[in-house]
C-alpha cells in the first residue's frame, strides 16, 4: 500500500529505523505525507517535527486527527496546525480571499444543496463573481430549460453583486447562487475524511480542480440533478431522460456534464471499513462506486485521476463489453450501461480537445467566418470550451467566430453587457 518516492527513499530509510510506526504515501517528487501514530513517543515526534526542515513534508497524526506541521517550503510553514475539521477549509482553497465586512456591493451567500430537477454548476476558484464566458454558461443552460432552477455554487462566500455579469444572473428567475460549503458537502465517507484530512490540498495549483471533481459527483449522489462545467455552452435543450454522461472522445467519458438520479449506484457508496487513514474495500466487485474510490484514486499530481480518468475506468469495469476504451462503437453511435445512457461526443464535445488538439484554436478563430458555418451543420447540445487549454484566448462580440455566435445565440444578455462595457468573451 506505501511506496515511498525516489529522491527522498533515503529519508524514508532514516525515518523508518526510528518510528516502525511511519506510514508513506508518496505524492511524487519533492513533496511527501508521513502518516504516523499517536503512540509515537513525544521525543521521536519532536524529531520528525524537525525533519520537515528536509523540504516539502506534510506530517499527518492519525491517533489525534490533527496536522502536526503544516506544509513547508525550506522550514517555512504556510500556514499553522489545526484539528482537522475545526479550522475552516476556506484558508487553504482560497489563499488570496478573506471574509470582510460587506460593503453595500457585495452580498453574503449561505449553502443551498441542488434538488433532483436542479442544473448545477461550481465555482471552486474562490472568485467573488463570474467571467463572461462563466455567465454565459449559466444564462445558456437557464435559457434552455427555463421551467428547471439553475444553481451556481461558490467557494467565495461573499459576491460582487455589482458587477454588471452578476447583475444578470441574478435577475433571472430561475437562476439562484450559493454557498459552496465544503464541510456541508462532504459529510458522510469516506469523503469525509478526505476531506477533513485536506488531502486535496497536495494538489498543489490544481487543488480548485480536484475539490470540485469530488464534489460534482458527491452531490449527485446524494441530491441527483444535472451537472454541468462553467466552460460549458449549452445550444438546446438537454435531453428529458435522466442518468446520462456523454463520451468526448474514443478512450475517454468526460465529467463535464453529468445527469443522474439520487443514489444512483454508479455514485453511490458501496460498504466499507475504515482502518486509520485508508479506505478498504469489503469486496472487489466491478461496481465499485466511484465515490467510494475516489480516496485511493487521488493522486495530486496526475490531471483528472478523479475526474475523467476515474469516471471512465468505473464505466469500464461496470460494463467491459458495452464501455470500452477505445470505444468499440462509432462516434455518432451512443453507449448503454445498465439504465445508463453515454452519449457520442458530437452532441457534447463537437470539438474535443486531444483528438485534433488544435481544433479547439477553431473556437475562437476570427475573420474565417467559422461560427454560421458550424452552426449551420451542427447537432450539439452543448460546447465545451475546454478552459485550461483556451483562457488565455478572447474574441470580440462584433467578430465572426464560433465563440461569438455561440453567445449571441445562447446568452444574448451577457452579450449586451459585453458590448455596453467593450468587454471580450
């Protein structure tokens, strides 16, 4: 169960001969968590206090459920030990934000869970308002399904409800934002001591990431609802059926948009036994639920490990035959597992990233005239802007691009903002 990494075998050697009762989980290169126990003697703990001075080593006490040393960069901690689940989450996803008093722009969200019949998106990034192409998202979705609420969770506990794309959002009827609360997502294992531990904090850079792969799913677990990512513009109206996700290419079912009943058993938690800090499975069934797997799946320095790439394995071994990877149908052919529909990437991810990575430059290419030629032939439901590869791209309200066509079809009040601050998508 503990493999220890490389460059810091050595130290593990050491650390070994003096406490038999160290655990290692190695995180990669650079940056290790040493799981012990409480009975280690004090004298030997306030050795291993002082062996974080070695680089970035995270010291985890399993017996009293508190952190010991924080992380360290060269022997400077970032932040201070606490027990687990009494300091607030806040300070170590969102590093720049505080709390303040709340000026007359600024409104104070409080946590609201989605519902069965709920759209929802999430905000993990601890930012107090949407971009353009975040708001337009929301607007697309909600004008798509008006008779459905749309829910927009926020780790920002606190929103500029003055800012002009904000402004819209909330004058829509059936559109609301919340809270994000973390602690009241992840009540229940095993994420809870997942979460509680913070271990999502070793996804250093990617932490808003994989807090927000766990929560989509765990939410859908447990409330239901539709899922859907904030780079994501829908075009129709998404299908009435319940239980889908959809492939974005031949080897992988993306996370993106996801609609599921509650406590479907694809999400939900299968029986378990805690022993310390580690998750063991009673059996080794091929319907291991993708909740339950998520804290042995976690790796902090692989992208997506418990989004996609988990999503798809889960699938896999649920139905070999029927979900394989590649997939064994056609692109335009959908995919049955049990009362779950995988639908073909044309209807969610027109344009995916990796299969012809640069096809997604197309989005936001101007002066082609690119956008009425893809909306003339296309049957998407939605398109994926693929965030992480395309932020640093904007285009003009004015221009011709798939982009701007999107918005003017799908979000034509963000559109008028845009245009009345000479703001780019």
């Amino acid at each position: 169960m503990c493999k220890c990494s490389r460059d810091k075998s050595s130290v593990m050697k050491m650390l070994k001969a003096l406490l038999k009762t160290v655990l290692c989980v190695s995180v990669g290169a650079g940056l290790l968590l040493l799981v012990i126990s409480s009975e280690v003697p004090s004298n030997k703990l306030a050795w291993l206090r002082s062996a974080v001075e070695f680089g970035n080593i995270k010291i985890q006490e399993i017996g009293k459920g508190r952190i010991d040393s924080g992380w360290t960069e060269g022997g400077r901690g970032r932040w201070a030990g606490s027990e687990v689940g009494g300091e607030s989450w806040e300070p170590h996803l969102c590093l720049h934000y505080k709390v303040r008093k709340e000026p007359e722009s600024q409104v104070k969200l409080t946590w609201a869970p989605p519902t069965a019949d709920t759209i929802f998106f999430t905000q993990t990034s601890c930012s107090t308002f949407l971009t353009a192409r975040e708001a337009c998202a929301v607007e697309s979705a909600a004008h798509h399904q008006p008779q459905r609420p749309v829910l927009v969770l926020m780790t920002a506990r606190v929103i500029t409800q003055a800012h002009p794309l904000m402004q819209v959002l909330t004058g829509m009827s059936n559109v609301r934002l919340a809270w994000l609360d973390l602690d009241q997502v992840f009540t229940e294992e095993p994420l809870r001591t997942w979460h509680h531990d913070r271990l999502w904090v070793m996804s250093e850079g990617r932490a808003a990431s994989a807090v927000s792969d766990a929560v989509r799913v765990e939410l859908l677990r447990r409330y239901g609802g539709t899922y859907l990512d904030l780079d994501l513009i829908t075009l129709r109206p998404l299908p009435s059926s319940n239980n889908w996700l959809a492939r974005e290419q031949s080897s992988q079912v993306n996370n993106a948009i996801m609609s599921f009943a509650p406590a479907h058993q694809l999400l939900q938690v299968t029986l378990v036994n805690f022993e310390l800090m580690f998750v063991i499975l009673t059996a080794d069934s091929a319907w291991q639920a993708i909740v339950t797997a998520i804290p042995a799946a976690y790796d902090p320095h692989m992208c997506c490990s418990i989004g996609p790439v988990l999503l798809t394995s889960q699938l896999h071994r649920l139905c070999p035959n029927n979900i394989t990877i590649p997939a064994s149908v056609s692109s335009d052919q959908l995919e049955i597992c049990g009362d779950i529909t995988v639908w073909p990437n044309k209807l969610f991810y027109p344009i995916p990233y990796g299969y012809k990575q640069f096809q997604l430059v197309s989005i936001f290419t101007e002066g082609a005239g690119l956008g009425q030629t893809f909306f003339t032939s296309t049957v998407a439901i939605c398109l994926h802007l693929c965030h992480s590869f395309t932020h640093k791209l904007t285009v003009s309200v004015a221009g011709d691009s798939i982009m701007k066509e999107a918005a003017v079809r799908n979000c034509p009040q963000v559109v008028e903002v845009l245009k009345r601050h000479k703001m780019h998508l």
